[in-house]
C-alpha cells in the first residue's frame, strides 16, 4: 500500500521514498534473487546516536503551521501542521494535507495524520492516518515498541484489514514526529543525524548532516537557517533511496522553513507560508522569495 499522505510529510521530516505496490510480494517474488543494483546497495550505518535534545521546546500546544506543497513544477496543494492539546501522556501532532482543483488531476489527495510523541524525548508513541486518494480510501495505525524496536502496523485498504510488524535499530521516528525532533537538535555545522523511520509501512534510514548556516528569503520573510541535506534509505530494500534537503530557522522558534524531496511523481517541495501561535500576532506570506532549488 502506498500512503497518500507520507511523500509529502517525508519532504519535511527529511527523507522520501519511492513508489511501493499496493500489494505485498507473491512467495515467487519474495524468493527471488536480488537485481544486482539492489545487491550493490547498502544500508548507511548510524556511527553516533541523536544528540539530548535542547530545551525547552521550541513549539507550543496550538502552533499551527502551513505550507504549500509544489510538485511537477506547479503548486500541488495544502499542508498544515498543529500541535495538538497533550492526551494520555502524549503530545499529539495533527497534520492535513489537500492537493488543490489542478493538481488533482493528477492525484487527488485529502489526508489526515496524528503523530502522538513523549513530551520530553519527542519520540514516537503512535502514528495514524486517515487518506482518500483518488477515490481510494486507506487508514493506518501505528504502534512504537522501543524495547523491542518494532512497530505494529494495522492498515485498512478498500476495506480489507491487514497487518505488519517491521523492525528497526536506532531511534524510530515517524514521519511527522521526526520534524519535531529536528527543530530541537544542538544545530551546528557538521552535525551527523542520523534515524530510523517509519513510512508506507517500512522502515526507512535517515542519514545526513548539518550542512552549513544560510540566509533564506521567503514570502514570510528573512530568516537564518541550518541547511540538512541527507539520504532516506529503505532498510528491507536499499536500493529505494531519495536525497532530501530541509532548512530550519536558527532562532528560538525552529521553524520548518523548507524541504525539498522526492516522490514516485518526481521532485516535491513544501514552503512555510504561515505561522501563529495562542496570544501571538501570526506571520503569513507577503515578502519576497530567495531561496534557490
């Protein structure tokens, strides 16, 4: 199955993925040699674990973010972001995300993701989603086991339930959490980050570096950001393997300013065009645009 909503997130949260059948391999498939491309490749490995993660947060409870989402060249849509209320423990993080009349004939997308993540560490507790594409409706539940590093996943396409369980070694994220943690990293230059993550129901790894410090011109305004470029690679088939680029502000907000990844269309970008918080006058976009793809 492939999801709907993920691609897009995945630009933001760092790491992008290829297009996965909707259907699970045949035994004749899966017994299969390996094509000698998917031989060839290998799974980075993470040489250094996260570092602790600066405090405080450097978002609160109802921040709200909204970007556009551009893709094949013209904008494609919607995508917002809100931190949600904290629930049993959690901090929840919605996320929605609709392509517009004219992407839409293209694929039409109208999702809805729910990252709930430990308030302190921000890592993954659960991670739901609920997307119509193209008449096709799909729901996925997530759970994180980091004692087992595993996660169960419960999925429901054209009505028809099934389930995996995939694993991981290092930090396991999911693909909305995943921007939260970065807006709290010790940015500086050379920084290795290095994750697993779940999307699509696989598990993919994250790994990259803080590029350098950049000064970035938006419709929102002018800002100075850390730029993160790394690879996504599928841990049960490396081969599948995007590069992904992700700016985020050097300020105390940590706002997700950029990313630009890939998905099985090709190349898709989202750009943060809004910005409010609860008592907080917000910041839209009316300025000038400088940032070179």
């Amino acid at each position: 199955m492939r999801s709907a909503l993920a691609p897009l997130l995945f630009c933001l949260s760092s790491a992008a993925w290829a297009q996965i059948p909707d259907t699970e391999p045949t035994a004749e498939h899966a017994a299969a040699p390996a094509a000698p491309a998917e031989q060839a490749a290998s799974v980075p490995q993470c040489v250094q674990t996260l570092p602790p993660l600066r405090a405080p947060l450097a978002f609160t409870t109802g921040e709200l973010l909204e970007f556009d989402l551009d893709a094949l060249g013209a904008t494609a849509g919607k995508m917002s972001m809100q931190v949600q209320k904290k629930q049993n423990g959690s901090l929840p993080v919605q996320v929605k995300v609709q392509t517009n009349s004219f992407f839409s004939k293209v694929r039409r997308v109208d999702a809805t993701a729910m990252s709930y993540l430990h308030p302190k560490t921000l890592r993954s507790f659960r991670y739901t989603e609920d997307a119509t594409e193209n008449e096709v409706h799909r729901t996925v539940d997530a759970a994180f086991n980091p004692s087992k590093r595993s996660v169960r996943v419960d999925w429901m396409q054209r009505g028809k339930p099934g389930r995996n369980d995939v694993s991981y070694q290092h930090e396991g994220l999911d693909v909305a959490g995943a921007i939260y943690m970065m807006r709290q990293l010790p940015m500086k230059e050379g920084l290795p980050v290095c994750f697993d993550v779940y999307g699509v129901r696989r598990m993919w790894r994250m790994a990259g570096t803080v590029l350098k410090r950049e000064h970035v011109s938006l419709p929102i305004g002018e800002f100075e950001a850390w730029h993160l470029s790394g690879t996504a690679v599928r841990l049960d088939r490396p081969s599948m393997r995007r590069e992904v680029h992700v700016w985020i502000t050097d300020d105390e907000r940590r706002l997700p300013l950029a990313a630009l990844g890939a998905i099985d269309l090709g190349t898709v970008r989202a750009t943060l065009t809004s910005y409010s918080r609860p008592g907080e006058k917000s910041q839209q976009a009316e300025g000038k645009e400088s940032l070179k793809w």
